[in-house]
C-alpha cells in the first residue's frame, strides 16, 4: 500500500480536539481506499481546491435514493477514491443504539467500503463514506437482510429525525422518537423513490429548545408544546432561592412579563406565559407544564439557496399526536399534494408557498387562519378578495343590521 | 459466502430494542436533571431511578476502530448502551452509580475529552468539505478542528454567559443549521464562474441553469449553445455550479470563509433567528486557518465579557444594538453587511436612535 507524505494535514493532528485526521489514518492502516483518501485529502489542503465530481446516478435496485454517487476528478492519480460512494443508513429515533448493533454496522462497512463514516451526517443518518459501485448491492443484501435500510436522498422525503424526548428528558411534549419511527416506516415509499420537485425535510423536537434543529432546517417542523398551565412546587422554588437570583435570572427575563417573585412565592400569570421554555429550563426541578400536551406545526425552514434563508412559518397552532398519529399522516399527504401540484422542479415548499400565498396552501390543507400564524398582519393594502369573501363580509352586516349588533 | 436475501422498506430498526433498561421502565416519565460537569449529568425519574450520562467529544468522522471503542467502553460501564447526539458527541448511558467514575477514569486514560454540556461550547455541526463534497469551497472538518483546538477550555471547563453553538458551512448551500448558529463560518466564492461552452449542450439543461440563478444574472447565449453570466448582477452563490458542471467557480486564491454572528434555533426568551454577517472575507488558509480562528475566539472573549447571564450572542447583540457590537469587537463595518439582496427592507435602520 503507498504511504503517501501528509505534512498539512498533519498539523490537524495536533491539539486537544480529537482530529478526523487520525481517524482517518486509523482506518488507512488496513484499507486502500482510506488510504487514499487520506492522499486525496492532503492534494485539497496543497492547492485550496476540491477534486470531487459532480455525483453521479448510482443506487440499489429498486430504490432512487440512499447512495450518493462520487467520483473524483483525479482518479488516476488515487485511484482507491476513483469512486467513492456515500451510503445513507437510516439510524435509530435519538440515535440510541447498542454495543453489538453498531459492531455489526462496523463490520459490514469494513468488508465493503473504507471503513470511514460519519456518525452522523447532517440529516440524521449514519453516513458510511466512499465505496464502489459494484460494493452497492452487496452492501445492501447485508444490511436489510439484519433490519437496517437506506435513507433519503435527492429529491425525496430525506430521513426523519428527532431529539431524544421521552427516551431522556424531562421537557418534551409528546412522544418525538415514536412519532419519528411511525412516520418512517408510514412514508418509506416517499423516502426511497424520490417524485417530490425536491427534498422534503422532517424534524421532531419536543419543546422549544429545539435540540434538533427543527425550525431552521425542516419542511415540516414539529415543535412540541402544551395548553395549560406551568405548575410551580413552592418548596424547589425555595431551594433555587438558596443558589440563584430567582428575580434577576428568571423573572425578569421572562418576554411576557408574566411572573413575580416576592423572595417566598412564585407567580406566573399563566393565560399571559408564550411558554417559551426559559424558566423551565431555569428551575426544572420547580416547574412543570400541565394541561393537553401537543405540538405546533411549523413549515418552510431551508438554507440560502436559492433566494435567501427561511425559518418554519406557524402553519397548525396546536395538534395533538398520539399513536397511530392518522391526524398528522394524512395532514402531510394534503400538504403533499398541493407541493406537488404547484412546485417547478428544484422548489422547496417553503418557496412555493411564498409564491403561490398563504392563503392558497392554508385553503388547500384545510387550515383556517389564525393570528398565532403570523408575527403580524399584512401592512400594504394589496390583497386578494374573492366574490365569496365580499359576499360574507355581506352577508355578515345583514345579519348585523336584523341583530342591530356589530360583529368586527 | 452466499449474500443474504436483500429486503426493501424495511426502514430503520425500531429504536425501542436499543433503549437501555432503566429508560424503558422510565419512558416519559423524567422529573428532572441536573449538570455534574461540563462531561456528565443525572437524569431523575419520577421513579427515583437514575441515569448518568457522559458526553464526549468527537470528530464526527470516525474509523470504525473508534466506534468499535466506543462500543467496548459502553460494553464494561454502561451494559452496550450508547448513543450519539444532533452534535456528533457520544454519549454513554450509565445505569449504575458505582460505574461512573471508573468509567470517566477509563475515558480520560484512554484520551477521550468529556465536556459539552451547558454553557459553553459543544461540538460544532459542518459539513462535508474537501473531503467528501464536489461544492466546497473550503475543508469543514480541518475548519473545526482548528476551532475547537483553541477554543477547548469551553468544552472542557471554562463557562460563558449561555451556550455557544458554532457551525461550519463549506459553502452557502450550507447543508446543517448553520444559518441559525452563534458564530458560524460559511465558506464563500468571490468570482463569477466561468462556462465551458463546448461542454454545456450535452451535460445541463438551459432551463434549469438559467432558473437556478437568484440573481437573474444568467442568460441564454445561443451562439455559443450555452449561457453567459452576467458580472454585475452575479453574487457567486454557485448553485448554477450545482445544476451544470461545465460551469466551474471554484478559485483557490479567491475563494475564502466570512463569520456570521448571532442567530440561535430555540425560542427560550426570544424567537428564533438567523445569524448575520460581520466578517465578509478571511481568505482561506490551510490547514489551520489562523486569522478565522483568532475572529471566532476574539467573538467569543467579547461576548463573555459584555453580556448578561443567559443572553445568547444573538441577545446580547440585540440589547446593545449593532453598532455597539462593532464598536466593541472592533471588527470592521463594510459594505458586504448591508443587505443588497432579498433582507434589505427588513434590516436598514429606519430611526436616529442608535448609539455612538
């Protein structure tokens, strides 16, 4: 095997941070194609460019996604990279797994590919980095034969994700990891043979804090939440007193204002609280939300390309979710639909409902408007009135004029 | 030996087999928790049971003879359980009290780094770079390393006013959260690309080229058979890159990283928000990029100074006002943080009430 000179990257070996360098040499000891990456690598580092092409279209029988197709330009030169394929595998709701599941996963991916991954990649899955195209099938055959498959690629239903919810937190509103796994397996036809005009992003957290992501970087963002009120243990209250200054770390960063504390109780003026989750992250041990547990459904979050950064928009103020979660499922095929129908190719749904309007979506997935939707009303007076509005806004002060009552 | 027969849809293992035995029995029903050290935490059931957890540092890229140590590590303290976070840290899940410290003691002789939790500084979400991804324009993982290097003590011990999340984006289609961090790099173009005509009937779509352009600055050039950009409405974003590889961007002089400031994900006291822009240009420099770094860290001793407990970077920056921060980090106002492209209603100042 060549051992190829890597002074730059080197360096990266250096430092208390663990370094992906040695990891990499770690799995070029015994593998050619690391070996070479780790060559590939140091040539990107001397020149300031990549060498990566394009990827290419290749895949497993069946399946349209899942494998993302590498080659690299200068193949000859290292040619264990030549082809260099991703593999996506679905990982496990909140990433729990046990010693012998991920040594089986090690040992697959050793005998096919480099031995390199990436736990994780961005969206969630278990990223096995750089094999061969005729490595695909086999690399399949094994790992769906012992209950692992691919995950999203492309134009599809990337794979879901979640935080860790009920599996280890205190704060989630519903059950984020199941809810992630019904969701998978409902949608595994949309997540394995792209037809969407693109990639469709669903994330799952389980309260405001948001440890997943959701709210930048998901079509559809599940953000957990309550409707009653947050009950207050006065006797943890009292124990938080001891160390902090209840007042100057709690109360007054509260944004509603809606808390007091006189130095023996704690007030919270619940229906004013937009339970952001600050004091409860705060005093944990003291307060807890009570009343139905849910979620809001937000929509549209994606990166700059192509016309600028978008955050969820609130789309469904409250749903709750509960197995078999029919509600939500048939919720997603309408909002589905109306993508499909409206998108040019390469538009996520974020886009498309910039350009098509609220309105159209919200009327097309059977959602009324509401004020929690928007952070305020319209302030141009441009706007769309049909025949049918005009006529209840009539119909509306007929009714005005029999009752002699105005309803705004 | 013979493949196994290949199954489709299967989709991923239901999670509940991997969960350890303590969480199942206390599935949804945590009372509280609390931070031992920036390394490690107890979760508390309302059944009085307990579970500890020792966070880890990790690259992210892993040879599978460090997972396999993982998974021998979690085999003698933690009964095989594991898992990995939305950051890329390990995390072993640890039932039995007696077990913690042997275990942490086993971490540190083996020379894993415990940290993460809290107000500081955990592991930083990036993306693919030169060594995986035909886009970049820089190395994520060699960006990281060298961040996390110097910026260490935040991980390890050292605390700040609330978290900072930090995020590398290799380019602007920045694949991760990176758009909504405290500090992120994102990796930038400078130049207009350039078109290989001869090669575009045959390899792009005219449509799709001329749609993937955010600026309209892409036009049909039938002579040619291909298309022509135009340099004054081009702002280098590369996604006519993505659609067409005829049409090349990437320059190793010109190409170089800015530092976006400010933005977080959760909703804790103020909404969500997007990071912007304060440093539009470091040229790129592996493979340990000195001047990027020393930004993110000078960001990061200023915020620790000025702001109040709890504030994010985003909050404190909103209390004292913009220009205030500049002041402050003494970082350059240039014409890149005025908005010229889709933001600029939203964000130009509309009253005399700032500060000198």
């Amino acid at each position: 095997m060549k051992k190829y000179n890597t002074p730059l990257i080197d360096q990266l070996e250096k430092g208390p941070w663990p370094s992906f360098v040695t990891e990499m040499k770690k799995a070029a000891k015994n593998n050619e194609m690391a070996n070479d990456a780790l060559g590939h690598l140091e040539k990107c580092y001397s020149t300031k460019v990549g060498y990566w092409k394009h990827g290419g279209i290749v895949g497993v029988l069946g399946y349209g996604g899942g494998v993302i197709g590498r080659y690299s330009e200068i193949g000859n030169e290292f040619p264990g990279v030549a082809h260099f394929h991703t593999v996506r595998i679905n990982q496990p709701s909140g990433f729990f797994y046990t010693s012998k599941a991920l040594k089986e996963i090690c040992d697959i991916w050793d005998k096919y590919g480099s031995g390199l991954t990436n736990v994780h990649g961005s969206t969630g899955d278990l990223v096995l980095l750089g094999t061969k195209t005729e490595a695909l099938e086999p690399i399949f055959a094994e790992y769906s034969s012992r209950g692992w498959d691919l995950g999203g690629s492309g134009s599809a239903l990337r794979t879901p994700s979640c935080c860790v919810g009920p599996g280890r937190c205190e704060w989630t509103n519903y059950d984020t990891l199941g809810l992630t796994y019904a969701l998978t397996q409902e949608f595994q036809d949309e997540l394995h043979r792209p037809t969407f005009s693109y990639k469709f992003k669903i994330k799952s957290s389980g309260c405001a804090c948001d440890c997943v992501a959701a709210l930048a970087r998901a079509d559809l963002s599940i953000i957990g939440t309550w409707k009653g009120d947050i009950k207050i243990d006065q006797n943890e209250v009292k124990n938080y007193a001891k160390t902090m200054d209840i007042n100057a770390e709690v109360v007054s960063m509260c944004p509603t204002q809606c808390m007091s504390y006189d130095g023996k109780e704690l007030k919270i003026d619940n229906p004013e609280c937009n339970r952001c989750m600050h004091c409860i992250t705060r005093m944990t041990k003291a307060l807890k939300p009570s009343g139905e547990r849910g979620a809001t459904l937000c929509m549209g979050s994606k990166a700059p390309i192509v016309v600028g950064s978008l955050l969820s928009w609130v789309i469904v103020p409250f749903i709750k979710l509960e197995p078999p979660y029919t509600e939500l499922k048939d919720l997603i095929r309408k909002i589905w639909d109306w993508w499909d129908e409206n998108a040019k190719p390469r538009e996520r749904i974020g886009e498309v409902i910039e350009m098509k309007g609220m309105r159209s979506f919200l009327e097309a997935i059977g959602v009324e408007p509401q004020p929690q939707q928007i952070r305020e009303p319209r302030k141009d007076p441009f706007m769309f009135y049909t025949d049918a509005d005009v006529e209840s806004y009539k119909a509306k002060e007929a009714e005005e004029k029999k009752t002699g009552k105005y309803r705004f | 030996m013979a493949l196994p027969q290949r199954k489709t849809d299967v989709g991923p293992p239901n999670f509940e087999q991997f969960l350890p035995p303590v969480i199942k029995k206390n599935y949804g029903k945590w009372k509280y928790h609390e931070v031992i050290t920036p390394g490690s935490m107890v979760h508390v059931a309302e059944s009085g049971d307990k579970l500890w957890t020792v966070r880890v540092a990790s690259p992210r890229l892993l040879a599978t003879d460090t997972i396999r140590e993982h998974c021998d590590i979690a085999e003698k303290y933690c009964d095989g359980h594991l898992r990995y976070t939305t950051r890329n840290n390990v995390e072993f899940l640890v039932s039995d009290e007696k077990k913690l410290e042997p275990l942490k003691k086993e971490l540190k002789d083996r020379g894993f780094k415990m940290g993460g939790i809290g107000a500081g500084i955990t592991n930083v979400v990036h993306t693919q770079g030169w060594v995986h991804c035909h886009g970049a324009c820089t190395d994520a993982s060699g960006l990281v390393k060298a961040m996390m290097d110097e910026l260490f003590e935040y991980f390890e011990s050292k605390r700040l006013p609330n978290k900072v999340r930090l995020a590398v984006a290799c380019c602007v289609n920045m694949c991760g959260a990176v758009h909504c961090s405290d500090i992120a790099v994102v990796a930038v173009h400078t130049k207009v690309p350039t078109v290989k005509h001869e090669d575009f009937k045959n390899m792009c779509e005219l449509p799709t080229v001329i749609g993937s352009c955010p600026t309209r600055a892409i036009s049909p050039d039938p002579a040619n058979k291909s298309v022509k950009i135009n340099a004054e409405k081009c702002m280098y974003c590369g996604n006519c890159f993505t659609v067409c590889p005829p049409i090349s961007i990437k320059d190793p002089e010109r190409d170089g990283v800015a530092i976006v400031v400010g933005g977080k994900i959760n909703s804790l006291r103020s909404n969500p928000k997007f990071s912007k822009l304060v440093i539009p240009y470091i040229s790129n420099e592996p493979p340990r990029w000195p001047k990027a770094v020393a930004a993110i860290k000078h960001i990061v001793e200023v915020y620790a100074l000025h702001a109040r407990k709890h504030e994010r970077i985003g909050e404190w920056i909103e209390r004292i006002g913009w220009e205030k921060f500049f002041k402050l980090t003494n970082i350059d106002f240039t014409f890149q943080c005025i908005d010229d492209f889709t933001f600029m209603r939203d964000t130009m100042r509309t009253a005399s009430t700032f500060k000198w």
